[in-house]
C-alpha cells in the first residue's frame, strides 16, 4: 500500500513525486520507460531556475551542464529577422537540454528523497477499491494506493472513466526531424511563421540539429512536409535556409509526428490529481511546455499533501490554480498568434484569429474546474 501513486515519470510526475518524497509521503512512481530517451521538446526558459531550487532539484540540473540558450530569433509579423537577447531576462538565461538527462536526474532526485520507482512497468487495469485504488501492471505485483496523480502526458485516456473532462483547443501537429551539424554548436533558437503554420530549430546536445513544422493535422501542408522531409522542405523555405547550412545531408533521422494540440483537462476529481500535459498541455510556440510541467508537478504535489492531512477543499484549490494558468495562457497564445498578420485568409491563420476573437468572449465553466470533489 502507498499513500500515492503516480502514473508517468516525466518531469511533471517526477516533480510531484519528489515534492512529495520531501514532505514525508510514501510515493510510488511508474513509468513504462526504465530510462528516459530523447524526445522532442528541449527548452527551458530561465525562470525553471527557481522551480528547481523550490523542487530542491536545482544541484543535480546544474551539474549537468545543459548548453544555455542565450539567443532567441524570429519571423514573426514581418520578413524582418528579429533578435531577443537572454540576458536582458531578469530570470537569466535558459538552456537547450539533454532531455533524456534531464529526466533522469529529476527521477533520481525523487528516488533519493524517498519515492518508489517502478519501471519498465505499464499500467493495464485501474479500479476503485475502499479507501482508494486498486492498479494492475503487466509485470510485478498489484498496488494499491489512497490517492492517484495522472502524470501520463498530453494524449492520457486514464481518468476519462473517472469523471476527468477535456476540451481540445486546436488541432495543431508538429513534423519533425534532426541531422547532425557541422561546426561548432549555434546557441540561438529559431522560429518562422509561414503561410500554413511556423517553423522552428534549434541545435541539440551530441551535435545535432532538429527542424521542425507545426501546421494542423487537417492540412495538406502538414502531409506534404511530412512526405517530403521537414530537413528537406525547411532548406528550400527562404530565410529559414539560410539559418541551416551547418545541416550535412548524410545520416538524417526519418521524419516523425507527434500531437502539438493545446488541451485542459479536469485538475482534479474523487481521489485522483492530474498534472503536466495531463492537465494543460501548450503549443510549443509558448516554449513553457517543460516549465509548466514542473511548475504544475510542484502544485499538486503539494495539493495532493494538503488533501492526506484531511484539507477537503485542496483539490479545488489547485484546479483554481490550474485554471488561471490557463486562462492566462490563452491570453497570451492569442496574442503572439494575432501579432502575425501577413497571411490573413490562409486556413490557419484564420483558425488562430478566430479564437483570439473567442477569448474576448465572457468566460464559461471550463473543464478544469469540472469533474471537482471530494480528492481526499
């Protein structure tokens, strides 16, 4: 028996777990990972600094040495190059990360402070049983727990049953690809908007560059880069060509897909806490992804403590909190996307100015907040 299980060791789960390992609460993370790899999604702006050292993880992140990121460079709005200095951000400069290492130290810093790690482990049956839940794993023995923390990512299905609501905001898809680089490694990130969405590159640690095009998934654009090769369509794409000539052409990973949607998800319900992508997943034009994800594993960490002490009222408190990163999200997702205006009539810009129209409208019962009550 454990007091909480959480389902998804990535860096929201992680956090959580670690928050709280530190205030004394049996925790059992699974994954079905038993060591991180590499996925997309390698930014973290400066302001994760003071999460880490909240988290209590900021020695081991600061040991890795993860390559800063001092440069931010951009067409938007404008053929114009335009550049934004990281030193300038009183949060200091971030970084472009090695993701697997990344993950892996903020397990290892949970492990360390108490919480249970199983992994390679996935769950296949979830139930209700008195005083909490009864999980299912396809190896080992059975767990049950009081409480439960989905931690699973921004496709989860695990708590649908349970009451967990979800409300899809867009449709947003992102075609991806990487390369090795010559030269010595550019610091600078790099975005582009275009008729049919944006583009995005940056270098990644081990000498390689990822280029990828965020389109939606309804679109011929996103089908046609995909087929094509984002590496190969990006190089012919002015003023994004001239950023990649440090791209050899030999050894390029296959193009991949993944989801980009932005999504909100119910925070919290009986028994059961969300967090990360499970409960806001963000465009990644934001580059808050990660930042959300220990930001939010921090906060329900400590809900979750709140609602073990007999707190009944900690899980609407987090789903408030939850719901006002939301809606201040969308505010600011509407206006970088209304801040490009070359492309007026192009299906996908015209998607992104209608929903800035729609957030002007009088706010409505949001799905975060839906789904509340009892989670002790």
């Amino acid at each position: 028996m454990t007091d909480v299980l959480i389902v998804g060791a990535g860096p929201a789960g992680a956090a959580a777990a670690l928050t709280l390992a530190r205030l004394g609460v049996p925790v059992t993370l699974v994954d079905r990972e038993a060591t991180p790899g590499w996925r997309i999604g390698e930014s973290l702006p400066g302001a994760a600094r003071r999460v880490l050292f909240a988290l209590g993880a900021l020695d081991r992140f600061t040991a890795a040495r993860h390559a800063p990121a001092p440069l931010r460079m951009s067409r938007w709005g404008s053929d114009d190059l335009q550049t934004l200095d990281a030193f300038r951000d009183p949060d200091g400069v971030g970084w472009h990360l090695d993701r697997a290492r990344f993950e892996t130290d903020l397990r290892a810093d949970a492990v360390q402070a108490g919480a249970r790690l199983v992994a390679p482990a996935r769950l296949t049956r979830l139930d209700r049983c008195p005083g909490g839940w009864h999980v299912t794993l396809d190896r080992g023995p059975d767990l049950r727990a009081h409480l439960i923390i989905d931690a699973t990512g921004r496709r989860t299905r695990l708590l649908r049953t349970y009451g967990q609501r979800t409300a899809v905001q867009d449709r947003l898809v992102c075609v991806y690809q990487t390369a090795p680089v010559t030269g010595l490694p550019d610091p600078a990130t790099y975005t582009q908007a275009t008729e049919h969405g944006w583009w995005y590159t940056a270098t990644l640690p081990g000498g390689r560059r990822l280029v990828a095009f965020h389109g939606d998934a309804d679109q011929s654009e996103v089908r046609r880069t995909y087929r094509q090769g984002p590496l190969h369509a990006a190089l012919i794409t002015p003023g994004l060509r001239d950023l990649l000539g440090d791209v050899r052409a030999p050894d390029w990973d296959a193009p991949a897909v993944c989801v980009a949607h932005s999504v909100a998800r119910s925070a919290a319900g009986p028994g059961w806490f969300a967090t990360g992508d499970s409960v806001i997943a963000l465009d990644p034009l934001s580059s808050q992804g990660l930042l959300n994800a220990l930001i939010t594993g921090l906060e329900c960490g400590h809900a979750v403590h709140a609602a073990l002490q007999g707190d009944r009222a900690a899980d609407q408190r987090y789903a408030q909190t939850i719901g006002q990163v939301w809606q201040a999200y969308r505010t600011h997702h509407a206006t970088f996307y209304a801040a490009e205006r070359r492309w007026l009539t192009a299906p996908f810009w015209v998607r992104r100015h209608g929903n800035a129209a729609l957030r002007a409208q009088p706010k409505q019962t949001h799905p975060i907040t839906q789904g509340l009550g009892s989670g002790a």
